[in-house]
C-alpha cells in the first residue's frame, strides 16, 4: 500500500489546531493572491486578499499579543523571495516569523 505524502494545507492545518488547542494562541489562516468572481449579470470581478508572499498563519500570542507569521512549506520545498521578504519584515517590525513544515518547527520559531 502506498503511502501518501502530507500536503502543505495539511501541515497548516496541523499547525492552525494545535497552536489553538495550546490555549496560548489565536491562530487563523490567510488566503494571498487574487481570484476572479463571475456576477449575475455575466460581468466579472477581480476579489484582491493578502499581498503576495504573505505568510500562510497568523496567529497572536496570549499575554502579550505578539503577532506570529508563520509560512508553512512541504519538507524540502523554499520560499519564495516574497516570502523570505514578508518574514523579514514581521521580524523588523518585533514580530515573531518564521517557515515550518511540522508543529515541531513552528513550535521552535515560537520559542
């Protein structure tokens, strides 16, 4: 029988459930990119969600509400240089960021 690999929706659904079973985090996924909706009249519109290379959680820490990003990426898969460039910006601006492709990983970037 073979064995099926994790996706990354996943991982950052892992990742999502156990930061909120903690108890110590209120963590919620972020959809970037745009996607294109069809109205009623045939026209259509363009709906814009986060900017590109945002990370895929975020989440705020109980206590001192210091926000978290985490990107969440397949074992062996890189960022992209959006990416890399949005985790840098959390952590200029005091937060906390960082990629994880396991709860153990986000749990090391927490720390």
């Amino acid at each position: 029988m073979q064995k099926l690999e994790e996706t990354e929706r996943d991982i950052m659904n892992a990742i999502i459930t156990y930061l909120n079973y903690t108890g110590k985090y209120y963590a919620w996924r972020t959809n970037s990119g745009s996607i294109k909706l069809d109205n009623r009249d045939g026209s259509t519109r363009m709906i814009r969600m986060a900017r590109a290379g945002t990370s895929d959680i975020f989440a705020i820490r109980r206590g001192d509400a210091k926000f978290i990003a985490i990107e969440v990426k397949r074992p062996g898969k890189k960022p992209t240089p959006a990416q890399e460039e949005f985790i840098n910006m959390i952590r200029e601006y005091g937060g906390i960021a960082g990629i994880a492709t396991s709860i153990e990983e986000a749990e090391a970037i927490l720390k």
